[in-house]
C-alpha cells in the first residue's frame, strides 16, 4: 500500500521537496542578505546648527614647534601652518587674498573654503548616485577640542547625520592629519564613502610662480607659468595608489589600463615660490588617490590633495540586466557600497621646505629619509661594488598547436651559463639577471618543475654552483603568482579565486574556453611557500616576484577576506619570507610597499603617461631610491628607437643599463603570440651590450650608489642631475650643442662632472 501510494505520488512529493529545499535556501539567503545589508536609523533628526558661514572667525595658535606654529579657526574649522623659518603661511582653505570669492558661484565657493567635502549615498535609494557636499556650505555644526600639540575637530554634516573627525597635530617639523576611522558616525540614511582632505591646502594663483608634482608615471610636473598654454578644456588628474579605484580583472591584466592612473606612491607636492610642501599618506595610503588640479579647472587656482576611501564602491554594469518591471536597462552603471568601513589608521604627513631646497629634488630626499628612518626602505648596495649590467632573459615560450602546444625554448640554463661567461671575460662581472618563463606550464601559472627543454632541474643545479663561482653574477628565477587559469594545477575555485565586493569572482574568460583567475592573497602565499621549498637545493638563486609587487586590492573570498591595506602587508610577508629563507628579491615595477624587502627593482617607469596637463615628467621614484637599491628602468637598449636616446634617459634615471635579451634568434618567436620581442639575439647584441656597460662604467661609476640629491630641467632638452658626492652629470637630448654652467654638453650626450667624462 505505502509502495503504491509513492509511485501514484512520485510526482507530487518531488515538488513539495523541490519547494521546502528553496524555502530553506530562501530563508537562510534572506538572513544572510540581511546580515550583510547596512542598517539605518529610520526616524533621525537634524540637529540644530552652529556655523555662521558669513562669519570670518579668527586663527588661533593652538600648537608650536621649533619649526612650525599651527593656528585653528573656529568658525571655519580650518588651520594655518606658519613656518617660522620663512613666516611662510600655509591655508587649508582660500580667502580673498588666495582668491577673489566673490566672482564664483555658491558652490565653488564653497568648495574654496572646505576644509574637507564628503561624498556619500542613500541607502534606501540603492541605485541612486553619489552625492558630493562641502564643508564651507554643507558642514552646520562644528566642535573640537585641544589634543596634544594639535586639535580634534568634528565635521557635522547634519542633514546627511554624517559627522568626520579629523585630527590635526604637529610633530617636530612636520604637519600631521589623521582621520579616525572609529570617529566616523553615520546617524541617518546616508553612508560616506570618500573624504577628500584639504583640497586647497597651499592653493595658488599662476603668478606666485611654481609648479604641482604629481605621482604620473616615475613623476610628472604641472608648472603654473604654462598655463596659458593649455588646452581650453583642462581636465584633473587622478592616480589611485598601486591600482585603480575599481578593480576587474581587464584592469589589472592590461598593464596600460591601471599604469595610466596607478600611482607606485601615495605622495604629492606644491612648490609656490620659494616655499614647497610636500605630502604623503604614510598609514591607510592603499586606500586613496591623488587628486590634481591646475589652474583653468573651472577656477584659475593651481591645488592638488588626497581623496580618502573609506568605504568600498562597485560598480554594477546594467547592459541586459532586467530591471523587474519586464524591461531591461540599457546601459551605464549604477553603484553598490559595502556594509562596513574600511577598518585601519588613515595618517598623511606634510613637510615643508623653503629655498634652495623647495623644490622636488628635495621633496624625494625627505621622503627617502622618512622610508629609511621607518625601515621602509632598504639599503643594499655595497660601498665599492662595481655597478651592474641588467638582463632579463626569455626563456621559452609556448606555441599553441591544432592538438598538442609545442614548448620553444629561447634560453636554456647552459646557455644562461655561456651568456654570463661570455661577458665576463669581456670585464662584465656584476650583473642582475632576471630569467623569465623558465618552468614547464608558464602559460598556465604553474610555479614549478623547470622545463625539461630547458635542461630540467639537472640544468638549474648546474647554474646555481656555477653562481657560487660568480659572486658578481645574482640570478633570479621570475614567477607570476597572482594569476591562475582553469588549467592551473591544484587551484580551487571556491578557496583561491579573488572575489569582488559583489560576491563574484574576479575573473575573465578567453576564447578558447580558458578561465583566467586573480587569485587570493592567502592562496598566493601558500603557492610562494610551495615554491620556496622547492628552491631548497638551489641556495642561491633569487626570487624575482613579476606580479606581487606589481598589484594591490581588496579579496572579498568569505573564505579569506582581505582588504588591500592586508593585501599589501601580506604581499610584504610572502617577500620577508623569501629573504627569510636567504634569498635574494627582484620587484617588478616600483610601488613603495616592495622598498623594504627588495634586493633589485626592474622595469622602473622612466617617464609619465603624458596627460595635457603635464609639462614634463621628473625620475622622482628613482631619486627615493637611489643609491639604496639597484635599479633598471623599463627601457631595454635592444628595443629602443634609439640606442643613444635610451642610454640618456638611464643616465638621468641613475639607472643601470638593461637589455631583454635571447640565446636564440628571435625569429623563432613568430606565431607564438609573444610579442614583447623583435630583436633579442645575443650574438647579434653581444658587442653592443659590452661597449655600453664599459661606457657606463668608465664614465658612471662615479655614481653609483651615491644618492641623487638633484635634478633640474635647464631648459628644453637639458638636464642636470647632482649626487651626494658632488657629482654634476648634463644630459643633452637636443640635435645641437648647448652650454650650462660653462659647461658644453655635445648634442645627444652627457658630460659628467666631478668624475670621468664623456
């Protein structure tokens, strides 16, 4: 009977276990849905006000040092720094001696006069855009209170019930801003998401004579004297700190479409005569951007500052996305926040300079001594060693086939071998030697064995005891641990993949069906600590890391989340691992969080993006770092346009020179899809390659590691840069000789000063 009664309802019973199954899933989806939404307080009342913004209030001192003295305005909840070593006075906002207030709008002058502006969104209008206020408008009640040498003021935004603490102290000859997160209140319907902090903070006419430096590239300038010759339509400058503001995988895996707008450092400057200030974020700086303005940017004002995240922001594409009212959206995007604050300190640093030393120059000498007083920057240059030649070379690469891919090899390890001996009977005997697509798998991320074309493990222990030979020569081994495909060996989807704040994988699909993967910080290191140990018997050949030091971003895995700030201290630990385990660290490109660990960076930017507003690009990260850690910027001499060109730009750069060279001729990578690589052959570039390390040498060595303590633009096509031992190097990149400082500089050339010439 109960047999029959189940078959005749089969059926029936299906359904009903099909319905209480999404029942269940529907419960626990709501009540995590509700876990996660933020919450609001429904019945919030505005306070009543207490700012008088037609009163102009009065600057009292609040705290002094030797160097600084602070003042704070009451009724404007905005600061002073005098320094009383020039009684130069620096404004957090404009008044009418900064700027004519009364020929702008409401809104701009408001703007002119914020301290901080805030923007935010509505959480019941989830779809809704953000909205933007200002404190000289928006901010109706104002409080603070005397902290040690400084004060704490509080921002109310009460029509949005959204109040900002931010904390002005003095330390020694330094202005210091934080702003607590834990101070943050968010008492309505509204959740702020970015503060941009003293946006006309040492804001200037074009007249007082000057310039904006900006993080663009290896460093970029906006002068105020050209600003009549821009272009009507002046755009700003935005570049967010190691990777874009939002983050996908085509972002991160074309190198132009987060380099443009990335900056490797969280710093900026503004020179007004002779007074500079300098800024940097030295806690939470992962989290912001910097924010550049110059003058035509609707006001005629030069200013720049930092813009704060405090809060993640995604973006929702709504191409064939239903709308659920049976119609469907047809383009744009709409914005989704996350629940929480980004947790962590928010800390930026302004230091000022006057005279001779206000400029750049001497904005990266602070910023270096900073870093190295806060063991943020390495020092491992020996005093006496002999400058370096930089290779990398490519290995192998692999060619896809009708059914089997086929492995080319381009350099094995006898033949790395017979490269470096080759050069070192020519006098070559220091290089850095970064050895690339060496593994069997590359194409799919694997990080080990080494290919068998390439003479297998059997070849790599003969290039690490012939390294033990060659204390001059350090080799590292490139791996590219950020990325995964579905092919990758080992990979979990649900455990490794990187997610975005929406819960969905940070990934991309190619044609051939291959799933492409960024990958969590945490699986990152566990592949890292794999790697290492397979390394064990190959002591002495270092790690170069192509991709770690290259990216920064936040991993909404439930299974290992990860804000970026985590993300980079993570990325930090898995580099401190490898030193750690007594090996030597290459970092690819130049992002300030690798500084402390790396023994080599390569493929430094050696020039800006050229937006309109630039009017010439500075080595500014070069200048941090030299002296401190060899360096080679991204400019191969084989690839370059111009052999001579190329040695001026490494000359200004303080770089060491760099070639990306193969064993086998180039030709053999045609119809593999590599296409970084037209002519590479080191038969073909062995000469040349000697001839330009003896030049370096001969004339150069003077130099390294000797810190830059100056560059200056002479004039068009004229540099001069000076180091800490007094040497003075003129590069000329003009078609005709010029002069400076009785100095003749031959057209395409450079004279060095103070040691050997050219």
């Amino acid at each position: 009977m109960v047999k029959q009664f189940l078959k005749e309802r089969l059926g029936t019973i299906i359904i009903l276990l099909i319905v209480i199954v999404f029942v269940i899933w529907g419960f626990f989806s709501i009540n995590e849905a509700k876990n996660n939404a933020i919450t609001f307080v429904e019945d919030y009342v505005e306070p009543e006000g207490n700012v008088d913004f037609n009163d102009p209030g009065t600057y009292v001192s609040v705290a002094k040092t030797d160097r600084l003295e602070l003042f704070y305005n009451e009724a404007k909840g905005a600061i002073q720094v005098k320094d009383l070593e020039s009684n130069y006075v620096w404004k957090s906002i404009c008044d009418n001696e900064v700027y004519d207030l009364k020929n702008i709008n409401k809104q701009w002058s408001a703007y002119l006069q914020s301290p901080i502006t805030i923007t935010y969104n509505d959480l019941k209008k989830r779809d809704s855009g953000p909205r933007q206020v200002f404190a000289g408008r928006d901010c109706k009640l104002l409080s603070y209170e005397n902290i040690a040498n400084g004060v704490s003021v509080t921002y109310g935004f009460t029509g949005a019930g959204i109040y900002i603490t931010v904390e002005y102290v003095l330390d020694d000859d330094q202005l210091v801003v934080r702003v607590p997160v834990e101070k943050i209140r968010e008492d309505s319907k509204y959740a702020v998401t970015t503060i941009e902090l003293m946006p006309y903070m040492g804001a200037s006419m074009n007249d007082v004579g000057g310039y904006l430096f900006y993080p663009d590239g290896s460093g970029a300038i906006t002068t105020y004297e050209k600003a009549d010759t821009r272009p009507s339509q002046i755009k700003l400058g935005t570049y967010y700190t190691y990777t874009n503001k939002f983050v996908n995988f085509q972002n991160l895996w074309y190198s132009d479409n987060y380099s443009r707008y990335t900056s490797s450092m969280p710093v900026y400057g503004i020179k007004n005569g002779d007074h500079a200030l300098f800024a940097a974020f030295t806690k939470g700086g992962e989290n912001s951007a910097v924010m550049v303005y110059p003058s035509g940017y609707v006001v005629n004002l030069n200013h720049i500052g930092f813009e704060l995240y405090v809060r993640n922001i995604y973006n929702v594409d709504m191409y064939s996305m239903s709308t659920g009212t049976d119609t469907a959206a047809t383009g744009g995007s709409v914005q989704r926040i996350d629940k929480t604050l980004i947790p962590g300190e928010r800390e930026v640093r302004f230091f000022f300079l006057n005279g001779e030393k206000a400029n750049y120059s001497g904005m990266a000498s602070l910023y270096r001594d900073y870093l190295v007083e806060n063991n943020l920057l390495k020092n491992t240059v020996v005093t006496g060693e002999n400058m370096p030649l930089a290779l990398r070379l490519l290995m192998g690469v692999t060619k896809d086939g009708m059914i089997f891919d086929e492995y080319i090899p381009m350099t094995d390890f006898e033949q790395v071998q017979e490269i470096m001996e080759r050069l070192g009977t020519q006098g070559v005997t220091n290089m850095e030697v970064v050895l690339s697509s060496w593994m069997k798998g590359s194409s799919d991320y694997e990080t080990w064995p080494p290919a068998n074309q390439l003479g297998g493990k059997g070849g790599m222990k003969d290039l690490n005891e012939y390294l033990a030979s060659n204390p001059g020569c350090q080799v590292y081994l490139a791996n590219e641990l950020t990325f995964a495909t579905s092919n990758t060996s080992g990979l979990s989807e649900d455990r490794d993949v990187a997610y975005d704040g929406l819960n969905v994988e940070i990934s991309t699909k190619m044609f051939d069906g291959t799933i492409y993967y960024l990958l969590n910080p945490l699986a990152i290191q566990r592949r890292n600590t794999q790697f290492l140990n397979n390394l064990e018997k190959y002591d002495l050949l270092g790690v170069a890391y192509s991709d770690v030091t290259n990216y920064a971003y936040a991993d909404f895995n439930e299974n290992a989340p990860f804000t970026k700030a985590e993300t980079v201290e993570k990325f930090k630990e898995i580099m401190n691992d490898t030193v750690s385990a007594g090996r030597k660290v290459a970092s690819n490109g130049g992002h300030q969080f690798a500084f402390g660990q790396a023994d080599y960076l390569y493929n430094l930017v050696e020039d800006n993006y050229g937006l309109a507003i630039t009017d010439y690009p500075v080595p500014f990260i070069q200048m941090v770092v030299s002296g401190l850690i060899p360096y080679s910027t991204e400019g191969a001499g084989n690839l370059s346009y111009d052999l001579q060109v190329q040695k001026l730009k490494w000359v200004e750069c303080g770089s060491i020179p760099y070639f990306n060279l193969t064993y086998e001729s180039a030709l053999k990578l045609r119809d593999t899809g590599y296409e970084s690589l037209f002519s590479s052959t080191f038969d073909d570039w062995e000469g040349v390659v000697v001839d330009t390390y003896k030049e370096f040498k001969e004339n150069l060595s003077c130099v390294y590691g000797q810190q830059m303590v100056e560059h200056t633009v002479l004039q068009d096509d004229l540099v001069r840069v000076k180091y800490a031992n007094g040497v003075a190097v003129y590069i000329n990149y003009g078609d005709a000789e010029v002069t400076a400082d009785k100095v003749a500089v031959p057209a395409k050339s450079y004279v060095v000063v103070g040691g050997g010439e050219q």
